[in-house]
C-alpha cells in the first residue's frame, strides 16, 4: 500500500461485492485487495443504505459495485463547497470594479487584505481572481473581463526565439559589467528602458522605469530612430533630479546606437542586456505589458502629447505594488529622493 490514498477501482469495487455477498469480513476484503480496512468500511458505509425490499421490513441493500462507481463519479465532479468568487456575490462585484479601473488581480487581492485583515470572507488570493475569470462561461462578460488583465489572452504563449538579424551597435557596454549596486536594486537611480511601436512601426514612445520603485516615465518621440530616441531620452531623463540618474539598461535595437550622446548630454551610463534576455530587463518587460491597456498595439502612438503621456505614466505610478507592500512608486521614489538629497556628496 502507498501513502497515498487512491480510489477504488472498478475491478476493486467488483471483488468487494462479490466477497461480501460470499460472507468474508471487511478485514478479509482488505487483505485480499491489499487496502485498508477502515478504506473497506468507508466505501461500504457510503454505498451500502437502508431500503424496502419486499413487504413493510427494512434491510440493509447489497453493496453494488456499479451503483457505486457511477455515485463515485458524480461526486468527483461536483464541487466540495459553493465557489467563493461566484458572479452573484458581493466580493466579485467589487473585484470587477478595481478590473475595470485597471487594477491587476494581484493589486486587488493585496489591497483587499490590507483593508480587511483578519476578515477571511473580505478576501481572496489573486489565483482564486485569475480561476474564476477563466472558469467563467465563453461570452461577452468573460471576453470583457480577460480583456482588463495585462495582455488580455485567453492563454498564455511563450515567445517565439528567433535569431537575432540586427546590426550590432558600437561601444556596446555589456549588462554584465554594470556596478553590483544596480542588480541589488537597493539604490535608486538605475533605469531600465525600451521602446513602445505604433502601427507599422512607424511610431514610438519610449518608457522608462526605475529600478528600486518601479517609478514609470514616458517619452514623446517623432519616430522610432536613433535620432527621435536620442531626442526623447535626453528630454525626459533631464527632468531627472540628478542624485536619481546613474544607468540606464536597453536591449539592444538600433534606436540606442547614439548611446554615448546620450549619456554625454544626460550622465546616464547606457549598458546593453543579451540579445533575447528580456528578463535582464524584467521590470520594464512588465512595465510595458501594463502600458498597452492604455496604447494598444496597431495604433498610430505620434498624436500623443508629453502631457497625455505624463497622464498616463502617473496612472501607473500612483497604483498600489505588492513588492512595496501595497504602497505606490511615487511614494517609495519620492522617499529615496529625499533621502539622496540629505545626502552633502549628492
């Protein structure tokens, strides 16, 4: 025997029948089918009932093998307890506001624990969020609600891997030789940075994000060349206080190829990660993923404003982040600045 329980099988539930219908005892039954007794007892405590069988006397009914298969399966199937997320009750109308505001499963389930603590029935792990939305039923609600979450598919795909048929850039600094200081992500002022398409490609917005507070900047650019990037960064990156400008890491697309102009007019050092490596670049991959609920892909990005952008960007930036316990970007980075500007070398 295992030390874990399995159910009896149909030919397990047929040798039961016809050994107790022969006399041998529970124990009997439980050796011959290597179980317990106490699985023996249980099977036939929940199969075997009382009944009419002939005239006005009660009797206990024979165990039957196939009833009891066929009770075990409707059982199996249906659920053990009413879900806690069903559509009627109050705590999934409320979950359905923060989805619609934007808000992410995970957001929703920290925010509601925070709020109500010790009270079980006011709160739900962002897994429990993410099951209910996807067991609901194919329809318009169902498309709506998955269409609130960060990318909006029904399945998640991994990313296809292609090879790499962009020029290099020269002067490259590798990722790998930045200062330790930028992977701890314990001082603040390392950026990591990409690039949003429009349709065709033919336009851009460049995102920015900071490494310890997750802090979102957007960058209005006239195209998505080196030229319009250089022009965009150097922009954005001087409304930088200074104390929270140190690196800046970028994948390697053409756009950054004027990276040593970059930093000359900001002072940002701009290191490159490995070709294929999103994840060396992780809180900007994420970053961008939120950004398309608001600049969806195939659209023209060139009519957006620096003010729209800002707007947008400062969404983002005053949401609740469970990595900050549920505080938002601006007030963690807001509180590495003030601290970097007591410092008398900064």
């Amino acid at each position: 025997m295992g030390t874990n329980y399995e159910h009896l099988t149909a030919e397990e539930r047929a040798t039961l029948m016809v050994m107790r219908a022969d006399g041998c005892s529970q124990r009997a039954v439980a050796r011959c089918l290597g179980r317990s007794p106490s699985t023996i007892s249980r099977e036939l405590a929940r199969n075997a009932s009382c009944g009419r069988r002939g005239g006005n006397t009660t009797a206990v009914i024979p165990y039957d093998a196939s009833l009891a298969g066929k009770r075990a399966l409707v059982l199996r199937q249906e659920p053990r307890q009413r879900p806690k997320l069903a559509a009627d009750t109050a705590l999934f109308a409320v979950i359905l506001k923060y989805l619609r505001e934007g808000w992410s499963p995970e957001q929703i389930a920290g925010r509601l624990k925070r709020a109500w603590p010790d009270d079980q029935s006011k709160t739900v792990s962002h897994e429990t969020i993410y099951t209910a939305l996807y067991a609901m039923p194919r329809g318009g609600l169902r498309k709506d609600l998955i269409a609130c979450l960060r990318h909006g598919r029904a399945k998640r795909r991994p990313r296809s891997r292609g090879h790499d048929r962009r020029g290099q850039i020269s002067d490259m600094l590798s990722l790998h030789v930045r200062p330790p200081e930028v992977e701890d992500r314990l001082v603040p002022g390392h950026w990591e940075g990409d690039l949003i398409k429009g349709a065709r490609n033919q336009s851009a917005v460049g995102t920015l994000v900071e490494r310890t507070s997750r802090l979102v900047l957007l960058a209005r650019m006239e195209g998505a060349t080196a030229e319009a990037a250089l022009a965009g960064f150097t922009c954005i990156l001087n409304r930088v206080h200074m104390p929270m400008r140190k690196t800046l890491t970028y994948d390697q697309g053409k756009e950054m190829s004027r990276h040593k102009d970059l930093t000359a007019v900001t002072g940002v050092a701009v290191y490159f990660a490995d070709p294929h490596s999103p994840w060396q670049r992780g809180s900007n991959e994420n970053t961008n993923g939120l950004l398309r609920h608001y600049l969806p892909k195939g659209t023209d990005l060139s009519g957006l404003t620096q003010e729209e952008l800002d707007a947008i960007a400062w969404k983002l930036n005053t949401r609740p982040r469970k990595l900050h316990g549920f505080r938002s970007p601006i007030e963690v980075y807001d509180e590495h600045l003030a601290k970097a500007r007591t410092r008398p070398d900064l």
